[in-house]
C-alpha cells in the first residue's frame, strides 16, 4: 500500500513539474533593466529610450529597426539571457547600447552596406570595453583567433583589418564559414568568431524610414547625456575617454570648408565706378551707368610655431587653391611678430604650395595689429593652435581655424567663431 502511494505521488509530482515548467514564464528583460543599471547612469537613463522584445528568431540578442514605428528596438532571445550571470546580462546590455551610440547601423556603415565582416569589425571595437563582461563566443581583441588585433582600435579600423588578412589568407575568420563553425550569425561556440548579435533587416527599409529612426535615436543619446549631466551622478563604469567620444558622437560637425568659403563670399564688398560703356537702366544716355565690381581682400595669418602641425597647413592651403578664384588673399605668416618681409599676396586665380617660413612662439596681437593698420581687408582669418592668449579686438571680422582638439579645447574664450579642421593620423 505505501508502495503504491510512493508511486503515485512520484507520478503526480512529476506531472506538477512538467506544468510548472509549461507554464514558466519567459525571462522579461524589462523587469530586470533596472537591477542591473543601478549603477550606470548613462546606460540606464538610454536604456529608457529604447524599447526591448522577445523573440526567438535569433539565438541571441540585437539592435533593430521597427519599420512600423520608424524607431530602433533591441530585441532579445529570453532563453539565451535566462542563462546568463548578471555580469554578462549588463555586459550584452552595453554591447547593444554601444552599437546604438555608434551608429554602426547607420550612418557609419561601409560603402559595401552590412555585412558579417561589418559586424565583427563593429563587435572587436565595442568589445575593446568590456573585455570580461560577456558571455563566450565573442568577439574580443588580443584574445583567441583576435590574439594579435590591437585593443580600442575603430570599427574601419578592424574592417580594414580582416579585409586584408582575407586577401592575404593570414587570418583566421572566413565569414562565410567562421572559423570551422557553420556560418551563423550567431556562433557561441568555442573558436567560431562571428558577430555575437544580429543586425540583419536594417538595409531592407527605405532611405526615410532609416533617416527618421537615426536622428530618433540620435536625440535619445543625446538626451541621455544631457539627464546625467544635469543630475550630476556620474557615468557609471563609461571611462574619461569614452564619454569624450559618446559627446563627440552627437555634437553637430561642421564642415570646415563649407564655412572657409561661406567667409569668404559674404566677405566680397562691392566697387562702383561710373562708365559711359554701361546703359544706366534707369536714365539711359542721360546719366552713365555703373560698373561693380565684387572681389573680397581677405587676410589670412598663419601661425608658425611647431605645434600647427604640416598637416593641417596642407589641407588648408589645398582648399584656398580653389577659393583663390572667389578672392584676393594676403598671407601673414607670423609668430610672436609679423615679418613684414614674408608678407605675400595671393593673387586671385594663382595657386600655391604651403610652407613655413618662421618658427618661435605665438602672439596674436602681431597679425591683428597689421591687418587693423592696413585697414583694407574685408576679413580675417587665422589658421592656428589657439595656445596663446585672447588678442585685441578686430576691425574686420575675424574667423578661427584650428584643430579639432584645439577647437574643443582654446586656451582663450571668444564669440568669434572657432573651426576646428579634422586631421587624419
């Protein structure tokens, strides 16, 4: 009889688990966000911004985009995260949210669009960060087949990367097999380095669909930033560094060149002169007509001094070559003076190589002197490193070129205008 009943309840408990197991419900990846992102201000105040679902379709985790609603999604398989520690349940979190920051579905993807290699350049360069926050099967540099890809390179710079060693049949991925593995998306195994996530539907939307989701979540990083800054309460485990390059990220470029020609054009002024061999249009051959003129004198000082690197000399030389048609410009090379002797004008039309004439320290009173005595120019524009101190004021309008460093960092404040140059290397 106790034997029976022993039997029975086996039975039956066993009937209990089995329902209980039917009736679990799937891990929520919303009722856990904010357990995990206590301690990170910026992820948890971005991870708010996005909207997250479960799905099965793919073995692991990824960033979308809603085509419905026109915005991205992470969407995420709930068996894969139920089996991860909480460690690495934040660690795919920040991998996703990275992807998202970076615009590695958008605005920075190859002229190639996307691809497996896109997506494994993209996961060597996030994964630079969290090294020993996620699960296996990632992609990770200085580590497994990665073992000689250098830490916290780009994104291009890995793409660049395995491109070559592809060509040169030295590295170890193949994307359309991995490394042995069966060619998924979403290897986990030991030794298959594809992309840890899925990024796939993104290119089959319309180009207004994907513009609109970008700037979306453009603004959403942005307001991200702008929620932990106004609370004061830090960014969390985001380093010095990468906070400088989320901020870079979404600060509005301005396109030096753009503006270099937009100076000068507005610069032109207007010379009349009255000729008889011009129809006045309104008493015709009664009073001569006038003739006009507009070339614009623009004066362009360069700073000597070691720290304007040959670089930023020969881009901008390389675009005054085609603006010398719009404009006269008198070049005044100058450090903490200005030799009259090197003093040159740039006639309109001509074209010139850069060079350095001078060497020594910086004053930026020398050049603005000159040009105040002269009188005669229409604009002032000053090529330099910004490290010297605010100059006295001047009477023509007046325009900053710089690095892009020094353009985020002068060592004086001005309301004129700073532009910084982008420089490669």
């Amino acid at each position: 009889m106790s034997e029976n009943k022993t039997i029975e309840d086996t039975a039956v408990a066993e009937e209990v688990t089995e329902e209980t197991k039917e009736k679990k419900p799937k891990f929520n990846l919303d009722l856990h966000t904010y357990r995990l992102l206590q301690s990170e201000p910026f992820f948890s105040a971005l991870s708010r911004r996005v909207n997250k679902s479960q799905t099965n379709s793919i073995p692991t985790a990824g960033v979308m985009l809603n085509e419905g609603s026109g915005t991205f999604e992470m969407i995420y398989n709930p068996e894969f995260f139920e089996k991860l520690t909480d460690k690495q349940k934040l660690g795919v979190l920040k991998h996703e949210f990275y992807h998202i920051i970076f615009e590695h579905v958008t605005g920075r993807l190859p002229p190639e669009g996307m691809s497996k290699v896109w997506n494994v350049a993209t996961d060597l360069a996030i994964n630079s960060f969290l090294m020993d926050e996620l699960p296996e099967g990632g992609c990770i540099p200085t580590r497994g087949i990665f073992e000689t890809y250098p830490k916290e390179q780009s994104s291009e710079w890995y793409y660049s990367k395995l491109q070559q060693d592809q060509q040169n049949k030295e590295g170890a991925y193949d994307p359309k097999h991995g490394n042995g593995g069966d060619g998924q998306d979403q290897g986990q195994g030991q030794g298959d380095p594809n992309s840890m996530d899925d990024h796939s539907g993104w290119e089959k939307s319309d180009q207004d669909t994907k513009q609109m989701a970008k700037e979306r979540m453009r603004q959403a990083v942005e307001d991200a930033v702008k929620e932990v800054q106004s609370r004061g309460q830090g960014w969390g485990t985001v380093g010095q560094g990468m906070q400088e390059k989320i901020i870079d990220m979404i600060t509005p470029k301005v396109d030096w060149k753009k503006v270099l020609r937009y100076f000068i054009k507005t610069s032109q002024r207007s010379n009349k002169r009255s000729t008889v061999r011009r129809i006045n249009p309104r008493y015709p051959y009664i009073h001569a007509g006038k003739k006009i003129n507009r070339q614009a004198k623009i004066a362009i000082s360069i700073d000597q001094s070691g720290s304007v690197s040959d670089a930023m000399l020969s881009a901008f030389f390389s675009e005054l070559n085609g603006l010398s048609k719009l404009a006269e410009f008198t070049v005044i090379p100058f450090d903490t003076s200005v030799s009259e002797d090197k003093v040159f004008v740039w006639k309109k039309g001509q074209r010139r190589a850069s060079e350095r004439v001078l060497c020594g320290g910086t004053c930026f009173n020398a050049p603005t002197e000159f040009v105040n005595k002269r009188g005669d120019f229409d604009g002032h524009i000053v090529l330099t490193d910004m490290e010297a101190p605010k100059p006295i004021a001047s009477k023509c309008q007046r325009i900053w070129f710089t690095s892009d460093y020094h353009a985020k960092n002068p060592y004086f404040q001005t309301n004129e205008k700073v532009i910084g140059i982008p420089i490669e290397g």
